[in-house]
C-alpha cells in the first residue's frame, strides 16, 4: 500500500490530491494563484485528515514541475521537498507537457501521435510530442514558431495536440489530420495511474539537484554604469 500525495502549483489552481496506489482519495483546490503559500499547507494537512492519515504514512510526494510561473512552481517544489526532507521519502516529478499527453493517450487511444504545447512567449512554445505507443518522440522541450510548424507538418498519420492556445496555432499547419484539445488542466485521476507506475519503477528525482521546468526564464539585467 503506497500512500502518494501529490502537489500542482503551476498554473492559477492549485491542486493537493492523495492516492493509495493507483485510487485517487481526495482531492483539494485553491483558484487565487496569488496566495498558493498561504493555502498549500492548509491543504496538504485537509487531504491527510479527510483519509484518517499523518503525514509519516505518506510513501513519497509527486509533484509538477511545470511549465508554469516562476513563483508557483517555487512554492510547490519548496513545498515537496521540505516534506521528502523531513519525512525521509522520495520524490516524483513529472513535466505538465507529459501529463497532458498521458492523459490524451489514455482517453483517445488510436492516434498515430500525440502532441502538447504550452505557450512560453510570442512566437514561442513548449512542446513534447509521443507515438500511438506513448514512446517519446520528442522530449519536453522548449521550441520557437518555424521549428513548431516544421516540425508537426513533417508528421504522417493522425495527429492529436492538447495544450492551450489552440485558436492560436490552428492556422499554422498544412496538414489536414490535427485534431485540437484545447485544455492545459492536469486530470488528477490520469495522473495517479500515471504516478503510481513511475513509483513502482523507483523513478525518483534527486532532492537535491532538481529545479522546476519554468514557462519563462527570469531574466536580469547588469548595469555597466560605475557610480
């Protein structure tokens, strides 16, 4: 029995869900993006108690690591790893970009290939892109317009993009076997099955090294000028 908490802080909803093995048992969500650190504890301690657990019952923290905002991904992955560090569990992490396509695979089996793309800047995106087997062909990566459109006009077979900006891009391809999901909300139900294999794999993440997967990189800048 593998009790797996898991902490998605990317986007404008926050989400904190538990599982037992591959059983999503609760779930909760805060919609104020501003305010993920004031409301992430609150819900870790709600999931826990709402399934009658402590935390010390907790096998291992999953969290998304983008892409997302800067400060989302910060609080989340803060989050996570403090309670890896404290409780002595391993940690998951997962790219937004994957999830997406899990979840598509699994409720719309039979395309030759399955693309999500998520808006970085203008012009440019973050894509990752899988075959009819869910065997990357593409990692999640970051991509710009020209590479997007020759990329994806390149591909023969059915085609299935899910991500957001969709009305954005449709125009963009030639081809006529695109089918548009116009969503980037994680189905946590997906990504509990999808957790749950990657924790019976061992497929963990260094504590120490790893870094969110940013949507946009901070950016600083240096002044020459001496005072």
């Amino acid at each position: 029995m593998a009790y797996l908490l898991f902490i998605d802080t990317s986007g404008e909803t926050g989400t904190v869900a538990l599982s037992n093995d591959d059983k999503l048992l609760t779930v909760k969500t805060n919609t104020d993006n501003r305010n993920h650190a004031s409301f992430i504890n609150d819900m870790i301690n709600a999931v826990l108690n709402e399934a009658g657990i402590t935390n010390k019952q907790l096998s291992a923290i999953v969290v998304c690591g983008g892409p997302g905002s800067y400060t989302g991904l910060r609080i989340g992955l803060a989050t996570a790893k403090a309670l890896c560090y404290v409780l002595d569990i391993q940690l998951i992490m997962h790219n937004k970009l994957s999830l997406l396509t899990w979840q598509q695979y699994i409720d719309h089996n039979g395309c030759e290939f399955y693309v999500s793309i998520l808006k970085a800047r203008e012009k440019e995106y973050y894509i990752t892109l899988a075959d009819k087997g869910f065997n990357t062909i593409v990692e999640p990566k970051h991509i710009h317009l020209e590479e997007l459109v020759e990329l994806l006009n390149g591909l023969n077979g059915e085609i299935l993009i899910t991500g957001d900006e969709m009305a954005e891009i449709k125009d963009l391809f030639k081809v006529n076997n695109i089918s548009y999901n116009n969503t980037n909300t994680i189905i946590i139900s997906s990504w509990v099955m999808y957790a749950y294999e990657q924790y019976k794999c061992h497929d963990f993440v260094n504590l120490a090294m790893v870094e969110p997967f940013y949507l946009k990189q901070v950016f600083t800048h240096k002044s020459n000028k001496i005072n």
